[in-house]
C-alpha cells in the first residue's frame, strides 16, 4: 500500500475510535434528527470498513507464468517489463503543512470558547439557583431579608427616601 493510502486508513481509524456515537446520539431531540444521524453513523462504518480492508491490503502479485500459458511468453514478457518499468511516484503531502498551523490556532480557539462557555454556563447555574431560591421564599420573604441579600438595592432606596424622589 502506498504512504498515502496507509495514512488515510490510520486516520479513519483513529478517527472511528475516538468519535463518541453514543453521546452525540443523546444530544439529538427530534426523530428526524436521529434518522439522519443513524444514517451518517451507517455511511460512516461502511466508508471505514471499506478504507479497512479493501484499500490497507497490497494488491495481490500478478501471475506472469498463467498469463505466459494461455497468451504466449512474448506478449506477457512485454507487459511485465512495461509494468515494473511504471513508476508511481509517491505522494507528498503539501496541503497538510500549510492548513496544520491553521487547524491549531482553531483549536486553541476552541478551547478558549469551550472554557468561556462552561464559566459563563457555571454562571447561569448559579444564576438559576439563585432565581429559583429567591422564588420559593419570595412569599415569605421580609423586605429586611431581601435587602440583605441585595445591598446596592437598599442603598438605592435609601438614598431616594433621603433625596425625597419618589419617582414623580
């Protein structure tokens, strides 16, 4: 198998390993969302099957002494020196090297976006809590114990008692 070839099989290996299924699968809420994905998980197994075993394997040597048997030694003598005298140039990579720098600097991106969100997903939480907690104890609540929670509010309020503004 050429370099090439190899690569991409180890890629698409790695890349089946590392992907979780099951944890994109609950993310999805719609049925229809969950058809499509089972498909692109189904294309996925087969492209990866295929790149496992169709195209990892050396193709098999060619049998010059059957094809010398039925054809004739001149003209098979003559394909196997036109064969081995092919060279298939190996492939080198140059897209790899000018869009790597690009991909990690994306990376980094992320990870500074996935760390954002997940404090400002923190922050909300607390938030919610928050919210919820003051829900539940709003009925009950004194103006007091409200104030003490909140203190830029009860300086707010004092200081337009003080002002005399009553908002008219």
């Amino acid at each position: 198998m050429s370099g090439a070839g190899k690569k991409i099989v180890d890629v698409a290996f790695k890349a089946s390993r590392t992907i979780d299924w099951d944890g994109m699968a609950k993310l999805l809420v719609s049925d229809e969302a969950r058809r499509e994905f089972s498909n692109l998980r189904r294309a996925f197994d087969e492209v990866n099957s295929q790149l496992q075993t169709k195209f990892s394997q050396e193709p098999e040597p060619i049998d010059w002494d059957f094809y010398r048997k039925g054809i004739g030694s001149r003209i098979v003598d003559m394909y196997k020196e036109a064969y081995e005298s092919i060279e298939i140039p190996k492939y080198v990579d140059t897209v790899t090297p000018e869009y790597k720098p690009k991909f990690d600097a994306l990376l980094v991106e992320l990870k500074e976006a996935e760390e954002k969100s997940l404090k400002e997903s923190e922050r909300l939480e607390k938030e919610i809590a928050d919210v919820q907690e003051l829900k539940q104890k709003l009925s009950t609540m004194t103006a007091d114990e409200y104030f003490a929670k909140h203190p830029e509010l009860k300086k707010k309020f004092d200081d337009e008692i003080r002002n005399d503004y009553w908002g008219y």
